[in-house]
C-alpha cells in the first residue's frame, strides 16, 4: 500500500547528536591579516563567556543530513499534491534554467537602463501578454504576491474613489471568499461585508442588491470559486455594482480553471490579481518569493502604482514615473524579476492554444476524480466543477473525521487536499493539469482504500500516519507552546 519513500520513513540523529570534537565541514586558510583584539571590537556585555554549543560535523554527515531532511518533505518534484485552491501544478524545468542565465540573475536594480534592455523588453512583453490573457486594459508587475496584489487592487480602487471626491469604507465579498479578501479590506481601512451564497454555491444576487450602496467600494470575489463552481452570473454582478458605482474585484486564484475560455475583462472586472505561481507555474517556494501582478480596466490606469515598464517612441525600453494619479509605489525596485521571467517563459512556451487547453486538463482532472469518488464521498455542490471540488468524508459512527483521512493519505505518499475550507470538515480537491490519468487513479483507489479502512477498521484511520517518523503532534500545544531552539540540558 505504502507509496512512501523509504528516506521519509525512516528516523534519524539530530544535527547536534551527530558528530564528534574536532570535525568540521569547513577547511579554511589560516588569517592572513592581523587579529582583532575582540575586548576591543565588542562591548563587554556583548561578549559571551563561552562558545555556543555547536555540533561539530564533516562535510559528507553534513550533506547526507540535509538531504535526508530534504526527502523528509513532501514536494511536487515526488509527491502528488491536490492541494484545493493552491494549484500544486509542476514547475517547468526550462522555467529554472531560463531564471538562472547570469543576463537576468546577475543583474543589479541600479543599473543603467541601457543596460537592461533585454529584461526591460521581457517585462513589457509580459505585462502585455496578462493584460490580454485578463481581458484588461494594462497590468502592473508591481506586487511582491498575491495577497499584495489584492491591497495594491484594493488602493487603486480606492484612489478612484478619492479621485471622484468619495471615501468609501466598505467592501463586499462571497462566504466563500480567501482570508485575505477581508484581511486585505482591514489593511486599507474599510469594513469587510459578508454576501451570501444560494445553495448551489454561487453569489446570491439578491442579497448583492441588498447590500451594495454608495458606501460600498468593490466586491472581492474569486471565480471559478472557492468550492470550484464558475459563477455564470457574474456579470450580472458586475452590472448592480457598477450601477452604485462600487467596483468588481476578481481575486485571481483561480484563473487556472479559464485560461483562453473566458476573461475576466469580458465578464465586467475592474481590477484582478494573478499568482504567478498556481497559474503560471513559478514556485510556490515555502513562503516566497512570489509575484502578484494585477490588471486594471481603462478607467483605472492612471492610478497604478510606479514605476511602469514601458516601450518608448524610440522603440526602447524604460521606466515611467511620471503618473500623477498614481498609488505610489508599492514596494522597492521592479518586483521579483526571477519569478516573472519564470512566468513569461511559461507563457511563450505554451501559447494561447497551450493556455487554453492547460485550463481545459485541469477542469476535466477535477470532474474525473469527482466522478469516481462520488459514490463514497457526498460532494455538497453539483457538478459540472471547474479546477477543484469539495467531498465531505461523512463516516457516522466510526468517529473518523477529515483530519484522519488527511492523515491516512500521507501513508499513501499523497500530501492531503485542503481541509474544512471553504466549509467545515470537507475536504477540496484539485489535482491540476499536470497530474497524469495514472496519479489520478492511484489517488482514487487511495481514498476508497481509506473508506474501506473506516469499515472495516476505524482505528487504523483514526491513529493515522502509520510510516512516518513524527505522527501526531499536539498542534494546539506546539502553537501555544512552540519549541524553536535546541537546549543540551533537555536535548531538544
């Protein structure tokens, strides 16, 4: 049953357990300049009376010790990952080698524009390429990641408002939307309010009208959304916002699902955010860096942030500062120039027919594996899904619950889906378009393997994982409690 590399399974010494007095990993040449007095050089009370206990180790127990660490995580590169509303989607080696020719990784943000042309050229051109792929009338390069795009969205939103001599402190946004639509509204200063949802998991337009007036700035909505329905009314939307004046914001999570089918610029969006790294294939990256580029209809250019990359009369490439209605800047320098090229590799290597039908693989992905799993596992929503789908692992009177089943997965070597978002106890699935039919059908008889185990043995679900080093944790006490550092008089 195991699908779990062996190097995952296995337990193994601490790097301070390892080693011996005297080892190193290090070889350096003796000094060669004189020798600092450190009484002198560092304040006394800076000074320690000792040297840290450090562990001394060679370079090889060094190496195989991060390695085998390295093996211990789950990753794209081994593991399969249906990470709901993340977009776990391989990432491209051409996209690495291309991000690391010493013409884009050995540049320096003060040089010469003269000097950069290629790369000014490669942003322009991607910025270009987002805006038509969006549907929108110019994009920024600007934000450093998803939820940035959203608060540099939110102030462009914001200084039209101002523009026209309103404030506006509320925005609207679906049950279903991220966390970090109403989190992004409590940075900019406005009220986050909450439009419900009608039982086939679209927006509840009725309640829409009820809640939009001229205090309202935007609705924030993520479509394809959170529980992997595309709202088809979305543009009827658009028409009783923009009929008070509010705008629609699109959170871009989910763009994997319309690449080439449908853009939002079409459906009547002002102003949308791209991932880089669930659409277009640049490293999720454990926290960073990313890219959020956002686009913005006509009427809201002139207040995005700057600088903008432009191409001049000339037909060279530059900055433009000179906007006076913009935002500002919204962080230092050009962006996270190593995740954009990476996006704009991917883009040409594709094509707009490559785009649509990587949007086209990922919804057929997500009904093929609602499909087979339906029959054990109650999908709250009707098919057809788009990228993802919501399954609620209901198993009366075993006392299994959704963090069991996400855990029995690990033993399977499958990294467990989204667990109770957008809704309590479920868990959302989506596999991507770079998933294989056989990857998908092994995740398949995985969790009706799991639904078997509840029948048969519950306990085996509800202990798990089985083969891996650390099980349970207490994660309410590792929260509250955390141990970060290592202590030799309690050894951890």
């Amino acid at each position: 049953m195991s699908q779990v590399p062996k190097l995952q399974q296995q337990d193994f010494p601490l790097l301070f357990e390892l080693g011996a007095p005297g080892l190193s990993a290090l070889n350096l040449s003796e000094c060669d300049v004189p020798r600092a007095d450190r009484a002198k050089a560092v304040p006394r009370e800076l000074l320690a009376d000792a040297p840290p206990p450090l562990p001394e180790v060679g370079e090889l127990d060094l190496v195989r010790h991060y390695t085998r660490l390295a093996h211990r995580c789950f990753s794209i590169d081994e593991n399969f990952y249906p990470l709901g509303s993340c977009t776990m989607k391989y990432n491209p080696r051409i996209n690495e080698r291309v991000a690391a020719m010493p013409g884009f990784a050995a540049l320096h943000p003060h040089q010469d524009e003269s000097d950069v042309q290629g790369t000014l050229e490669l942003l322009y051109r991607l910025r270009c390429d987002l805006a038509e792929i969006s549907g929108l009338s110019e994009v920024t390069l600007q934000p450093a990641a998803g939820a940035h795009g959203e608060m540099t969205g939110l102030m462009i939103i914001n200084a039209y408002h101002k523009s026209r001599g309103q404030r506006r402190g509320k925005v609207l946004a679906p049950d279903s939307a991220h966390g970090t639509n109403p989190a992004t509204c409590a940075v900019c200063g406005q009220s986050a309010i909450t439009v419900k949802s009608r039982k086939d998991g679209r927006i509840d337009l009725d309640d829409l009208r009820a809640k939009v007036d001229d205090d309202v700035a935007a609705l924030m909505i993520t479509n394809p959304n959170t529980v992997g329905i595309f709202d088809d009314r979305i543009a009827d939307a658009a028409e009783i916002l923009h009929a008070r004046g509010a705008q629609l914001y699109l959170d871009g999570a989910n763009m994997n699902a319309i690449l080439g089918i449908t853009r939002p610029g079409d459906f009547g969006v002002d102003v949308m955010h791209f991932n880089t790294h669930k659409t277009f294939s640049t490293p999720h990256g454990g926290g960073g860096p990313g890219a959020g580029p956002v686009g913005v209809a006509d009427h809201l250019r002139p207040f995005l942030p700057v600088p903008q990359v432009v191409k001049r009369a000339d037909g060279s490439f530059g900055w433009d500062a000179d906007r006076p209605k913009s935002i500002g800047k919204v962080r230092s320098f050009f962006g996270q120039i190593g995740v954009l090229v990476r996006a704009y590799v991917y883009i040409r290597s594709n094509g707009s027919d490559g785009l649509r039908d990587i949007s086209e693989k990922a919804v057929l992905n997500a009904n093929y594996l609602a499909a087979k799993l339906k029959h054990r596992f109650r999908t709250p929503f009707p098919p057809p899904y788009a990228h993802e789908f919501i399954m609620m692992p209901e198993f009366p009177g075993s006392e299994v619950t959704d963090l069991d089943v996400a855990k029995r997965l690990i033993d399977h070597g499958i990294h467990p889906p989204t667990m109770s978002f957008p809704i309590a106890h479920c868990l959302m699935v989506e596999p991507t378009e770079t998933e294989s039919k056989a990857t998908l059908d092994r995740f398949v008889a995985a969790m009706l393997d799991i639904a078997d185990e509840v029948e048969r043995t519950p306990a085996v679900v509800r202990e798990a994982p089985h083969l891996m080093p650390v099980k349970r944790m207490d994660e309410v006490g590792a929260a509250r409690k955390p141990v970060v550092r290592w202590r030799a008089d309690r050894g951890a």
